[in-house]
C-alpha cells in the first residue's frame, strides 16, 4: 500500500514520463522528482501503478510512436529517435512485443479505418498492453 504522500509525487513523476517521454529519463532523475531513492520509488511506482516506471515509460514511447507510425511521413528509425530510444533493434523488440507486429509492418498497413474515430477513444484502444505471460 502507497501512503498518500508518496503517491501524490509518484504521480508527479509519473506526469513527468508523460511530458518528457522523448527525453534520456533515468530511474535516477525520475527518483528525485518523488524525493525518494532509487530503490523506493521503484517499488512504490510498480505498487501503485501496476508496472515499473521503466516498462511506463516504454509504453508512452511505444504509444506515441505508433500515432507516429500511422501518419506515414516518417521512417521507422526517425520515429525511434523521436520518441527518445537510441537502439532502432530494442525499439523494434519493444514495440512488436507490446503492439504484436513490427514497426514496419505497422507502418504499412492501412490505418484509414481508425482515422474516423476521435483520439480520445482511439488512445484506449490502441494503447499498447504487455502481453500477460503463463
């Protein structure tokens, strides 16, 4: 259970994954917005929110990256660098583990379909989900 002062900054530090997503984001500096140590913060962030700030953080990139993606306009090393990952091959494992397809393959498909419905509810339905393991 995270008392309510924590969650309080743990939420900041999450609003901070959320704003700053496409920067280099450490354990560290991401600890220091909840004024709490490394150690801490990760297990009061996985206890609170379900999923450690790391995984959190790759969620919002993969999920900004497929918006990205659908657009069309970029190639899939340009939208690895603009959601803030330096390794297109871990960017790539990343993202056909959350998403089920490769960036490329992403990329190809017609997306026309989802162009009609708002972002609003497109965000729940096409945010990425960890596959749950047996």
């Amino acid at each position: 259970m995270v008392n309510p002062e924590d969650l309080v900054r743990l939420r900041q530090a999450r609003d901070r994954i959320n704003r700053e997503y496409a920067e280099p984001l450490d354990i560290a500096a991401l600890a220091r917005t909840a004024l709490m140590s490394s150690g801490h913060f990760q297990r009061s962030f996985r206890a609170a929110f379900g999923e450690t700030p790391y995984s959190y953080l790759m969620t919002r990139r993969i999920e900004r990256a497929k918006a990205l993606l659908r657009r069309g306009d970029l190639s899939v090393t340009e939208v690895c660098m603009a959601v803030g990952c330096t390794s297109l091959g871990s960017f790539s494992a990343r993202f056909t583990e959350l998403v089920g397809e490769t960036p490329s393959a992403y990329r190809a498909r017609s997306h026309e379909d989802s162009a009609v419905i708002p972002s609003c509810i497109a965000r729940t339905f096409t945010r990425p989900k960890r596959a749950k393991r047996p």
